[in-house]
C-alpha cells in the first residue's frame, strides 16, 4: 500500500481508491495511449500514484472504434508483455466501455469489465432514446450495468431525476475523478458534486486518455486535493473487482 504523507499531512496517494475501472491505456485501439511505450508509461505512472490494480476499458463504438473482445484482449496481453518485461507488477485486466446507440447489440460476445458488470457510455449531448430499457435488457441478459461519468451527460445538468430512476433499477454510476476537479467545466463539476451529495455514485475511474489527464491527475492527487475531495466517500471499486485477482 502506498501511504505517504506531507507536513500537513495530506494523503497524497491514491491507494484508498485502488482500483481503476475505466481508462483508455491499451495501445492503438481507440482515443486513449496510440502505442505501447505511452501505454507503459500510463501503467508506471498510476501505479506510483498509489494504484494497484487497473481495469483497462477501450472503447466498442462501431462509428469509430469497432473492437472486438478479440482485439481488446490482444491489446491487453501486448500491453502485460511489456509490463513483464519492465517488472512492473500492478494488476492488470480489460473490459470494454460501450457506446449505447442504433448498433449497441447485446446478443454479440461482450467484454464486461469481470464477469457480470458492464460499463455502457451515451452521447454528451443527447440521451439515447430508450436508455432505460436498455439498462433493463442489459440486467435481464445476466450484467449488471455501470453508466460511465453520468455528471458529463449535459442533458442531466437540470433535471437528475432520470438518473435516480436508473439507480433504482439497479444501475452503476461511475464518476470520472478529474470532474470533481473542475476539468471538465464547472457544470460538469457541480453535478458530480451534486450526485456526491446525495451518495448517487457507486465507483469512481480516472477515465485516462492522454498526458494531460495524466498531469492533472497527478497534480490532484499529490496535492492531497483529490482525497480532501473523495477520500472519505464510499467508493466500492475494491469491494466490487478486488477480487479478480483473488
């Protein structure tokens, strides 16, 4: 475990969250790390934040990025290869972040994130016509749904009523880090600290693409902001998928 502490003794790690369920670090198959060096250097650079287990979640959007579990998983071996080799010995696994549309077809092999949680995603700007039915037929075929970054969704921003409905109906809700921090616009922010409120977030993931998420994630955690922020809020990252490895 990684525990270090300032002057003023600050948590300056992030080993209270642990686990990392959604980020875009598998080498050249979607927005996040274009290769494996980058991809590398994302894996060393978590695991010095205070991670110790990775959950790796390239985006299945057939407009853009049509991965298969085949291509995620070959990815994701590539990528443990590499960490072998530099003996790098944090955990790591791969699932799939799904773009909910028109080509959203749970009949084909998915890619949950262990063996029964599925973490679905919706355009920014508009709610996918029968989203709830969606989570209901998700559920009904054996996963239990985590709807990613609910907070950036700006169709929510004054009416969260729906997304209260979803967590009655048994819905994950996933809070990307950096929003709480104001990355993505202070809409953004207060939502997440709305749903914070009101205990609406089940797990917590960096969503990480690129340096810049990664300098901004870094500078909040070793700051000790991020856990003044989210330390003490009960995220079950560890409850949920520590035991993959168990």
């Amino acid at each position: 475990m990684f525990n270090f502490f300032s002057k003023k003794n600050k948590i300056t790690d992030i080993s209270w969250l642990g686990v990392d369920i959604h980020s875009h670090i598998l080498p050249g198959i979607d927005d996040g790390s274009p290769d494996l060096s980058t991809s590398l250097h994302f894996v060393k650079s978590l695991q010095e934040l205070g991670f110790d287990q990775l959950i790796a979640t390239p985006h299945i959007y057939q407009e853009l990025y049509p991965n298969t579990k085949e291509i995620i998983f070959s990815a994701k071996d590539s990528l443990q290869q590499e960490m072998d080799k530099a003996n790098v010995s944090l955990k790591l696994s791969a699932g799939a972040e799904y773009m909910v549309d028109q080509d959203f077809n749970l009949n084909e092999q998915l890619c949950p994130l262990d063996s029964k949680h599925l973490l679905i995603e919706m355009s920014y700007l508009n709610e996918t016509p029968g989203i709830s039915q969606t989570i209901f037929d998700v559920e009904i075929k054996g996963y239990k749904p985590i709807l990613a970054h609910p907070e950036r969704y700006t169709f929510y921003f004054k009416d969260k009523s729906k997304l209260k409905r979803f967590k009655e109906k048994g819905c994950l809700l996933q809070l990307n880090l950096l929003s709480i921090m104001g990355y993505y616009g202070k809409d953004v922010k207060q939502l997440a600290e709305v749903l914070l409120k009101e205990k609406m977030y089940d797990l917590a993931g960096t969503d990480l693409h690129h340096n810049k998420h990664l300098s901004t994630l870094t500078d909040a955690v070793q700051s000790g902001r991020l856990y003044e922020f989210l330390g003490n809020y009960p995220f079950k990252n560890q409850e949920i998928f520590g035991s993959i490895y168990a």
